[in-house]
C-alpha cells in the first residue's frame, strides 16, 4: 500500500479500493513503514523499490507513447 501511494503516486482512498480496505487503514499503513525509515536497511531497501517502481512508470509511458 505504501508503494502503491508514495512511488505511484495513487491517492489513499483508490489505494484503499485496490487492496479492499478503508482509507484510513492505507494512511495507517503508509505512517507506520514512514516511521519505519529511520531503519537504514528498511529505508535502503524501499528506496531501491521507488525507484524500479519509477523505472518501470517510465518505460511503460515511453512505450504507450511510441504507439
């Protein structure tokens, strides 16, 4: 859920709606792994995550764009 709002870029509420859960459960989610990354491992491990995450974005509007 994290992932899906912060590298995304998905509003909590349509996070909510693709895992079936209410907003205020995916902002909850979402504060307790930010509280998390003060952990350099865990920050480390996320951060490799957003960016495969905006790698992929990426390529997937280059490619709809070449169409």
């Amino acid at each position: 859920m994290y992932l899906a709002h912060v590298a995304c870029g998905i509003s909590l509420t349509d996070v909510g709606l693709l895992f079936r859960r209410d907003r205020t459960t995916v902002a909850h989610a979402c504060s307790l792994v930010e509280d998390s990354r003060h952990d350099p491992d865990l920050d480390c491990r996320l951060e490799h995550l957003e960016r495969a995450i905006s790698c992929l974005i990426d390529a997937l509007s280059m490619r709809r764009g070449s169409r």
